[in-house]
C-alpha cells in the first residue's frame, strides 16, 4: 500500500502529536539550512531526533537540498490532513513498543499513514476500545462481563 504522495511513515512515529513534532523540527531545520546556507551547514547543522532521522532514512531524501526538504514538509502536511486517527483507550498506560506494534498493524491492514491516539480509562478494567471516525469496536472486559452477568448469576 503507498500513500498518495509517495510517504509512508516510520513505525516510530505513532500518534498526531508525534506527527507535529517532526513538522516542528522539520520546519526548524529548514529555516536554519535556508538561513545559514549549505556549504556553512555542513559543520554546525543540528542533528535531527531519531524520529525525524528514521523518516528521512527511509524517504530517501537529502536534507541539504531545498527542494527535497520542501517535499518533505508537503507530504507530511498532506498527511496530517489526511491520515486516519484511530483512538484506542486502554485500562492502563500502554507501552511504546506495543504501541507501535498496533501502528504497524494498522499500517499493513488499514492505511499506511494510519495514526493512533491512545487514552486511558481504568474503568474498562482491560482490553480496549477502538473509536475510528465512524465506528466504535468495544473489547473491554467490563463490556464481556455486562453481557454475561445473566449466565454469571445463573452459575452461581
């Protein structure tokens, strides 16, 4: 699967925050390398995060070249507008490398620009529920147990 313009992101960055941060310091870096010139650059250029060095890794793309940096800051402005955000609350705090084994799930099966925004809520005691622009999937234990209680009171 290939997006429209021709990015796919990087499974390390997983939700829409992460998604700004990068066009932050895309747009930093940017600013320094016009302001500064490249033949200066070179030296005293500051080193991107590792998010932003895996997405330029994998797009391919020379950073030194204006015109390159300027379909990178495109194409990660059209994603923003146009990758889905599924919200995903879990009953504790998830960690990132389950989080990015969900991202890339999602990216293999769904849309290769997909973006999680994860939540907490305690109260649905485990799994999760999964909310996309349209639909609601709820695979939390408190939802299993409210559709059993019936059998639960008969058992007992």
């Amino acid at each position: 699967m290939k997006s429209e313009p021709g990015i796919n992101l990087t499974d390390t960055i997983v939700t829409p925050i992460e998604l700004g941060k990068i066009q932050r310091e895309l747009f930093t870096l940017d600013e320094f390398l016009t302001q500064s010139g490249v033949k200066s650059a070179r030296t005293s250029m500051p080193l991107p995060s590792p998010m932003l060095q895996s997405l330029i890794t994998s797009s391919k793309l020379e950073m030194l070249k204006s015109d390159e940096r300027t379909q990178l800051v495109n194409q990660l402005k059209f994603v923003r507008r146009t990758a889905p955000v599924v919200h995903i609350t879990f009953a504790s705090t998830p960690s990132k490398r389950a989080l990015r084994a969900l991202v890339k799930w999602f990216r293999d099966n769904i849309h290769p620009n997909a973006l999680i925004e994860p939540g907490v809520q305690a109260s649905i005691a485990g799994g999760c529920l999964v909310r996309t622009s349209t639909k609601t999937f709820d695979f939390s234990i408190q939802k299993i147990l409210s559709e059993t209680k019936p059998n639960l009171i008969k058992a007992l």
